[in-house]
C-alpha cells in the first residue's frame, strides 16, 4: 500500500473519545481472546485497556468537527452524506422522522464562536455546548472518515467490553446509567467503524440472557427489535434486500452492512442456543438456526460481488 501512515496525536488538549473507545474496546476483547494462552500479556493488554477508558471518558471529545457532536446523539442529526458535501461554516440537516414528511431537525451556525444549538422534536431549543475537536485529524481524515455519529456510543462500546473483560460493576453502571444520556436507546439497524450501538445492544444483551441482569433489559430489547428487523417475515419495519438477497442500506459500502450484520446475527443466535432461547418478533417465534441462515445467505452475493469487481476488501 502506497498511501501515508500518518501518526496523530491524541491528547487532553486534542481529545478523540471515539478512536480511544474503540481502542479500549479492541484490547478488551484481546485481553479475553489471550487470557489462557498468554496471561501475562492479556492482563497488560486490559490494564492499557482500563486507561485507554479512563482517558476516552475522562477527555470527552470527538476528533471531527464539533459543531456536529455537541449535542447528545439523538439530538444532533448525521451529518453532510445528505448533502454529499461538507459546508465549513453552516449545517442544516433534515430528516425524515414520519414517513408523511420531512421535518427540519438539527440547525448549526458555525461562524466566529464554538457554541452551537440542537433541535429535538418538539422543537424546543434542547441544549448547547462546544465539545472540542480533535484539528490535526480532523482536516486530514474528512470528508472520508468524518465521525458522522458521534463518540458516545464508542464509550459505551468500550465500557461494554471492559464489563466483559473484567466483570467490574462499575462498567455495569457505566452502561445502565448512560444508555439515554447518550442516545443508545434509539432504534438503530446498523453496525460498523461509525456506529456501534447495533453491536453494542447485542454485546449487552448476552449479560440478559445469559446472566439475568435485567437492569440492562432495554439493550436486549434494542437488539431483539434489530434482529427482527433483519427476518422478513416478521411484521413492522425491515431493513431491504437487493433482488440478490444482500442486505441493502442507503448509501456507500454496501458490503460492510452486509458482512458486519451479518455477524450479529451469527453471535446473537449463539447467545439463543447457549440459553435455549428463541428470537419472539411479534407472533413469530424464530429459531436461532433462522438467524443464521440468513447470515449464510449473505455469503453469496458478498463473494460474487467480490468476484467480479476484484476489489472487495475486509478489514
């Protein structure tokens, strides 16, 4: 690969609590995949962890532009790929929030001053305030790499998976008490390098089928609405699928949905057989085994896509 590897700096001064939520998510879960070949790496791998979060929270901040991710995620909209470009110094976002109409959700002024207002229905003026923002990295990765959802739920993300690693309640707390503060709870049906909650709902959910805490219950119902969703057969809203049968969302990358969904329900379905569980969609009752069927169906036109454009990638 041919392209710079440029190094940034990720300080108190320049904060990046996404990159550094992801991070503590990633040496969690490595803390737990070495824990019986190499003990004494994996407890170094969680203790960098365990800073890793405590700088990510302790230095709240996202590395692109902070107008965008003032507010709460749920509050603040997604940003430019509406617009398919990037306004330096003025945002206004719409969304489709009925399907009847459009409505006007998140206006940004960004002229001489750091301190921007959000909008939430029912239209209230909701909060303001200025997260910084990370420069350095910001104008070199954007419009490519922009955070378009914020860093919270790459928080929860990493206290999710240091739950996991360490059993520490606090990290329960840590999820329970944000999961409205931060905006997991809307409903989300995705999953990738931008957006976490899909995966996060799944990953709490296990701590609700396999270990009873059912203060956490509203993440296992997110991800069981997520995962009906994903079953055509079930009733209310369903993500699309191409006439091929690949999963569809609006947008680029296609096959990132596709592969990364598709994962999901490979690891809820295990979390259902493990307990003896089914998936309840309404009136349906759908096996663990139907979850992963439609996770195999993905494979196929994954790999011819790949076939024949040559330049499929996972990373």
């Amino acid at each position: 690969m041919d392209t710079p590897r440029t190094a940034y700096v990720v300080n108190a001064p320049n904060p990046a609590s996404e990159v550094a939520g992801e991070t503590t998510a990633a040496l969690s879960a490595a803390s737990i995949a070495f824990r019986s070949s190499d003990p004494g790496y994996s407890q170094t791998l969680l203790q960098n962890a365990v800073k890793t979060f405590q700088f990510a929270d302790m230095y709240r901040g996202a590395y692109t532009v902070p107008c965008l991710w003032c507010c709460q995620k749920g509050i603040c909209l997604k940003p430019p790929k509406y617009f398919g470009i990037f306004r330096p110094h003025f945002y206004l976002f719409i969304e489709i929030i009925r399907p009847q109409y459009f409505v006007l959700r998140f206006f940004c002024l960004k002229i001489f001053f750091y301190t921007y207002f959000c909008l939430k229905p029912p239209y209230t003026l909701a909060r303001h305030c200025a997260y910084s923002s990370n420069d350095d990295i910001k104008n070199d990765v954007c419009p490519f790499y922009c955070d378009f959802n914020g860093f919270q739920d790459e928080l929860l993300w990493g206290a999710a998976w240091l739950r996991k690693a360490t059993g520490d309640e606090r990290y329960l707390n840590y999820i329970e008490s944000n999961r409205e503060p931060f905006g997991a709870s809307d409903n989300v049906d995705e999953f990738g390098w931008d957006n976490k909650v899909g995966g996060l709902n799944v990953l709490v959910s296990k701590e609700v089928i396999q270990g009873n805490m059912y203060n956490l219950e509203a993440y296992k119902a997110s991800a069981e609405s997520f995962m009906c969703s994903l079953v055509p057969e079930s009733s209310g809203p369903h993500v699309e699928y191409t006439p091929a049968g690949l999963l569809y969302k609006p947008g680029g990358s296609q096959l990132q949905h596709a592969t990364t969904i598709s994962f999901l329900l490979l690891v809820y379905a295990q979390y259902l057989s493990r307990s003896s569980l089914s998936l309840n969609c309404g009136t349906l009752t759908i096996p663990p085994d139907h979850l992963r069927r439609l996770a195999k169906k993905q494979v196929r036109p994954v790999v011819c896509v790949g076939l024949i454009l040559s330049f499929l990638m996972i990373g």
